[in-house]
C-alpha cells in the first residue's frame, strides 16, 4: 500500500481518532464515536483508500 498522507495529516486524525474512541469508552458518548477506529487505522498505515479513490497526496515528494 502506498503512503498518501503527510505527517500533520496522520497527526490530526490520530488525535482526532483517540478523542473519538475516548468518549465512547470514558464519556458515555454516542455508539458512533466508536468511529474514531478508522482515524486511527489510516494514520498508523499512512494510507487513506478515500484518498486514493480522489487522487489526493498529502506526502511530501523527495526533491532530487
């Protein structure tokens, strides 16, 4: 799988991620914060499918 999100992007949905799974497991929140696993998931592999399907890079590209 290659690698389409930038640093700060992986960041953001990582914080984003752990909010999310953190109100579903300690303040009582909503069964759909449990959707803070896939924030997650897509920063730790560094690959988002919707990206993909857009044709969005977040990346930096290596300047020879």
């Amino acid at each position: 799988m290659t690698k389409n999100m930038g640093m700060m992007d992986r960041l953001v949905r990582a914080v984003v991620g752990i909010g999310l799974v953190y109100w579903a497991l300690k303040g009582g929140g909503p069964t759909w914060a449990w959707i803070g696993v896939v924030p997650l998931l897509t920063a730790a592999i560094g690959s988002c499918p919707a990206y993909t399907i857009f044709g969005i890079n977040t990346c930096p590209v290596a300047k020879n």
